[in-house]
C-alpha cells in the first residue's frame, strides 16, 4: 500500500519536525512555566510522530525501523508542510505557528477518529485532545501579544505578517493523501477549512490581528522541497544517529 | 518577570471524593494562563482531576512569630482527641 505509506509519512514528519522546532526552546523559554508547556506541547507531537512511523515502516515492510525514517533520511526525503519546519522566531512566532498548525489538526483528527484503519483511529482519539489544549494554550498567548503592549503586538503582527503566507499549503492534498481521502481512510484536508478560519477568525478579533492577503502562497514540503532552515534542524536533529549509528538509550 | 507577574497558589484534587491539595505556586499573567501553567507544571504525571488557582496575595496567613500562642495552648489538651470512647465492635473500624 505505498499511498497509504507516503500519506501516513506526511503526517508523522509533520509532527516530527514541528516536535523537534518546540524543543529547541527547552532550556530557553521566557519563564519557567512556558519552559515546561512547550517541551510538553512538542512531546505531544513527537508520540504521535513515533506511532506514525512505526506504523510507515510495518507498511513499508523493507526492515526499516520508525528510527531510520525519523533519522536516516536526506532533506529532500522529508514531506512535512513548510510551517513546521519555519523557525522559533520569537515567542510569539512559535505561539502562531502552533495556533496555525493546531486549529487544523484538532479537526482534522476529530473526523479522523472514524476512519476504518485502526491505527489512524487509535491516533486520532488521542491526538484530537492534545491539539485541542495546543489551540487553546497558543491561542490564549496569541490574545494576550496581539492586544497587549506595544511591542508584543508589534512582534505578533509580525509574526503574522511572515507566516499567514504558509498556511494555505495545510490544506493541500498529496496525491497519496488525495487517494487515502478517495477510499474513506483519511479526512479531506480542505473539508476542515471553515473549523479552521472560524478559530483564527475568533482569536485574532480578540487579539486586535487581521488575516492578511497572501499574493505568493508559500508550498512544496510535500514534494520536498523546503527552506533553507531544514537542513540545519536536520542536522542537529540527526546528529547523533549519523555519527554513532544505531546508538540507543 | 517576577516583579510584573503575579504569583498564584495551586490547589489539585488527585482524583474525586478527595480535597484539593496545596501543591505549590507558579507566576502567570491572569487567571486563565494561571490554570494552563498549573496543568502543565503540577499534573505532567497524572497527578489530578481538578486544579483551583488562587491569587497568592489573596490568601493571608498566620504570623509564624505568634506560633507560641496561636498553637502551642492545644497541646496539653488531649481530651479533644475523641479517643476515649469505647465503641462497641459491631461497630467496626471508625
């Protein structure tokens, strides 16, 4: 079944590479508290990453592990959206970011939960209530930088400004996924659209934000064609496999 | 941070038919990131089924240096201790 290998691929890289973006600020947070949510918030994403790419490498059946595919792969291998590859920024870029990524995930695992393969539907029951707390922890610190001081609304409008351009890719569909959507087995990603403006819609009139135009949308992660800054994650991301292979703990 | 952020105090009940149990304090802005930072630092573990945040200058509390007469005149006074009844055995444990 190689669409539903490359579709389910898609979706644990995603979660994999916006994983590993949140961690990076373990150690660096502004403030204890948040220095323990976004571990937590990125921990949530890389479960769901590891139970998606053992799934993809059972299907696959070559003998890969779900630790070659997270780490044993080359840039241009990797299908995750450009979102979640985009860089921590600011805090109030990474709150975007995740607000972004999760006011599609919550509903798209929610209609996921029906599918007939036990596996997307096992994920799906648990990862809907994960990225309902991820919209709701973002999206209360969205409000807050957006209607707040000076320079918090400055940086949250910033942050608009650089990522609206990446969320119309979210609701692209892969031919493999396109196929999975075909057979029942995957929710339409375009089908979770009006969920997703009503959130943003909500959030950012509290937050005092416009949803600006985007004249060049901003897509390719599917194909694998990514920004510059992917390289780098990967490179520390995988750094310790490739020097010491088969390294465990 | 700590001068503008207020402290709160956090309250968990482990699980229900219990009391909710001090467990410790945290900074956070308002009331409603109070209670995402108390579930995120306090119940990582499965620690509990309902958080109470409170305003830490909202609590007052007794002055450790009138320890000695706040509680000191109970100590010799075992007979509040309902210890010295005979209770019958069908009773039971009490």
């Amino acid at each position: 079944m190689p669409a539903l290998f490359d579709a389910v691929l898609e979706l644990a890289d995603d979660h994999l590479i916006l994983g590993h973006r949140l961690s990076e600020w373990c150690g660096h947070a502004p403030m204890l508290e948040e220095d323990l949510a976004l571990p937590n918030m990125a921990l949530d994403l890389i479960g769901t990453a590891r139970t998606l790419y053992d799934y993809a490498a059972q299907l696959e059946g070559k003998g890969r592990s779900e630790d070659d595919l997270a780490f044993l792969r080359v840039e241009r291998e990797y299908r995750n959206l450009l979102i979640c590859e985009r860089p921590n920024g600011d805090f109030a870029q990474t709150m975007l970011r995740q607000l972004y990524f999760a006011a599609f995930m919550e509903p798209y695992w929610a209609a996921a939960v029906d599918s007939p393969d036990a596996v997307i539907r096992g994920v799906a029951g648990k990862a809907m209530k994960e990225m309902a707390y991820h919209v709701r922890h973002a999206g209360e610190w969205v409000i807050r930088l957006g209607d707040g001081t000076e320079d918090s609304a400055a940086r949250m409008q910033a942050a608009v400004a650089e990522l609206h351009r990446f969320t119309g890719e979210i609701f692209e569909e892969s031919a493999a996924s396109a196929a999975l959507v075909a057979e029942g087995v995957l929710p339409a990603r375009a089908g979770m659209r009006p969920a997703w403006d009503r959130v943003i819609g909500m959030i950012f009139a509290e937050a005092m934000l416009e949803a600006p135009e985007v004249p060049y949308p901003q897509t390719g992660g599917r194909r694998g064609l990514h920004g510059e800054h992917l390289g780098h994650l990967l490179a520390e991301m995988q750094y310790l496999q490739r020097a010491y292979p088969g390294a465990t703990w | 941070m700590a001068q503008e952020t207020p402290l709160w105090e956090v309250f968990i009940r482990p699980r229900n038919g219990l009391s909710h149990k001090h467990v410790g304090s945290l900074h956070a802005a308002d009331e409603v990131l109070a209670l995402q930072a108390a579930r995120d630092v306090y119940t990582r573990r499965g620690e509990g089924v309902s958080i109470w945040v409170v305003p830490s200058r909202a609590i007052t509390a007794s002055d450790p240096d009138h320890a000695a007469e706040t509680f000191e005149p109970t100590a010799d006074k075992i007979y509040r201790h309902p210890s010295f009844y005979d209770i019958p055995d069908d009773v039971g444990h009490m």
